[in-house]
C-alpha cells in the first residue's frame, strides 16, 4: 500500500495590485500569494497504450522490466534523458553485466530508450513522462478503492 508521495510546496501568485507607500507616496505593486501549491517529486506517468504494449511484450516482461522500472526511477523532472552506467545499474538492482545489456539491447530494440552518447539515454516521451499521479491518487483513493498490494 502506498503510505505517503513525497510533494513539495510552492507559493501560487494569485493576483496583483498597486498600493500606495503611505510614507513615501511611491505606488508599489503588490503580489498576493495563495494557499502554497504542493506538487510531487517523485512520480512518472506511464501511458495507457504502453502499458498495454509492456504486458503483451513477452521480452520486457520477462526480465527486461526491472530495468524500465530502474531508469523511471532516474529521470528527473521535465527531462527525457538519463544516465545509465552498468555498475551503477549492478549496484541499484543486482545484475550481471551480460543481463544488463541483454536488457538495455531489447529496450532499444523496442524504441524505449536511445543511446545519445557514452552512458547517457533518452526514454521515448511517448512511454514514460513525470505527471501528476497524486491528483489521480487521491481521485482513487475517494473513490473508495484499496490497494492491496
């Protein structure tokens, strides 16, 4: 069961005006700020279409997944491209180098992720983004369904 998303908070600027310094005359533009905003930070958003695509994939099931789930653990906020080394990889996950690449070769093959340059990948934005999954959390959550696992 999930127990709590990590979020942040940030001051929402909710309208402007001009007041006047009662001391020097000078109008000055005020900001009124809102109820702080709080947003996630660690979340990713996996498409419906590519979820059903994983499921029906006998090679990215297989093993290959562990992997994905690795790399939507790295990507950081409005960014596509991570950095994805084999002892890093060994480290996070346990795998043997050979493993390693054989997963890296299929999530290639299949267009997941690309190479850019020597340890540095991009994931196809059309698979996996950040998002908003507190929203669709709590919407769950209301709704009175319970995870169980």
């Amino acid at each position: 069961m999930v127990e709590q998303i990590p979020t942040r908070k940030r001051r929402k600027i909710i309208s402007r005006r001009e007041e006047i310094d009662p001391t020097t005359g000078e109008v000055l533009e005020v900001r009124v700020y809102g109820v702080p905003h709080e947003y996630e930070t660690n979340y990713a958003k996996v498409f419906n279409a590519f979820t059903q695509a994983l499921l029906d994939d006998d090679e990215i099931m297989g093993k290959a997944i562990r992997l994905l789930f690795w790399i939507t653990s790295q990507l950081k906020m409005n960014e596509i491209e991570f950095f994805m080394a084999y002892d890093v990889v060994k480290r996070d996950i346990k795998v043997s180098r050979s493993t390693y690449h054989r997963w890296k070769d299929t999530l290639e093959k299949k267009g997941i992720i690309e190479r850019v340059s020597n340890s540095i990948y991009r994931i196809n934005p059309a698979c996996i983004v950040r998002g908003q999954g507190k929203t669709l959390l709590n919407e769950w959550k209301n709704k009175g369904v319970e995870n169980d696992g």
